[in-house]
C-alpha cells in the first residue's frame, strides 16, 4: 500500500510526467516521505546526505539570514515544486533554509546521490529537472529587476501577482489567497519593512483593489490581478 501511495506521489508530479511505471518504482525505492507542520524547519541534509524534496503538498518558504542577522526569504514554494541542494553539489550552504507555511506539508525526500543517478539514467527526468531550474532563475532575475527598476508599492503589487497566478483561486468576479505569510514573509520578500507593507497593503484595501484578514486574501478586479 506505502509503495502504491509513493508511486501515485511522483506519477503525478512534474518530474515523473511520461516516465515508465518501472523507472518510477525504482525512485520509489530511493526516497522517502516526509511530513511537516507550519513551522517547522526542513534541513538540507550535509555532505553526501544533502537533500533534494519534491513538494506533493502544502508551502514552503525558502529563507537564508543575512549578515544584519535579517532574513530573507528567497522563494515561495506552492504545489508540486522542487527544492534542497539544487545545486546537487555535497555541501548545500548551512545559511539557506526551508520552513512549512502550513500545517499539511508532504514531501518526497532523495538524497542527492540518488537523484543524481535518478537524473543520468532518465533523460526525460532531466529535462524536466532543467526546465524546473530555469523557471527559478527566471523569477530570480525578474525578482533582480523588481528591486533595481521597481518603487516599494510596484514590488507589493508584482508579488501579490505572482502569488495570484501561482496560488489563487477564482471566486465570483475576485481572486482569493489563503495567507499563509506574515506581512514580515512579504516584506523579506520584497526587501522592504514590515511596517511598509502593513501601510501599502491598507492602501490597496481603500483603494478597493483588496481586502485581508488573517486567514485570506480577496483580490477584486481579477483581471488586473491576473
């Protein structure tokens, strides 16, 4: 049953799109499942036990602090992502991090090794491995972009975007988000204070393009969010 249940985890999962069902066993039987509650920290293992997960469920933040002891969050894992030691290099930097933003996180866990051997033994698995690495860089430089062309308030608004696209659903004429980040997550991710974005997000709220609470997100005008 275990094994059934892995099998269904990476069928349908990006990375495993097309691959046998023989060449999927076999990373059935190099990976292991893990779960995590909001909070919790997922390590990236050390030396030749340096992790790479596969997101089945939940969100994740990956974070790192900087010299100031400030952190700052580097990305925002939602679905069916990939993260670790993406580098597949044997020592993953001991400052980069993941923490569960929810409480129903599951993921499946290689150790580097294997994902290596998974990655040279199926062509299409490292493709798709690619084509993962080069979305990320490209958010990356559009995130460099943001912050070298881009005002506080037009980060805010390119961000909460990003967060409609990847993670909002449609409701009537409004696109909902369930908040999952502090208004501190938002503003380690668009590299401003807490208190700005506190002010901007009531801003947008009076301007009728949102409303919050703890719990949610409604973005009106979906089309301008989209």
């Amino acid at each position: 049953m275990a094994t059934e249940i892995s099998y269904a985890y990476l069928q349908n999962h990006p990375l495993f799109t097309g691959l046998p069902k023989k060449q999927i066993l076999e990373a059935v039987s190099l990976m292991k499942i893990r779960s995590a509650r909001r909070g919790d920290t997922i390590s990236f293992g050390d030396g030749s036990f340096s992790k790479i997960y596969l997101l089945i469920n939940g969100k994740i933040k990956i974070a790192a602090f900087g010299e100031d002891g400030n952190e700052m969050v580097k990305d925002i894992i939602i679905g069916q992502g990939v993260f670790g030691n993406l580098g597949l290099e044997s020592n993953p930097s001991k400052d980069v991090y993941a923490e569960a933003l929810t409480s129903n996180v599951l993921t499946c866990a290689f150790n580097v090794a294997a994902f290596k051997y998974l990655l040279e033994t199926n062509s299409m698995m490292a493709m798709a491995f690619t084509n993962i690495i080069v979305g990320k860089l490209s958010r990356l430089e559009n995130r460099h972009s943001d912050l070298v062309f881009c005002n506080t308030k037009s980060r805010l608004i390119h961000f909460i975007k990003n967060w409609a696209q990847t993670d909002g659903n449609k409701v009537g004429d409004k696109i909902v988000l369930s908040n999952n980040l502090t208004h501190t997550d938002i503003a380690n991710a668009i590299s401003t204070s807490r208190q700005s974005v506190n002010l901007l997000l009531n801003e947008l709220r009076e301007a009728g393009m949102l409303w919050y609470d703890r719990k949610q997100i409604e973005l009106s005008h979906s089309q301008y969010w989209n």
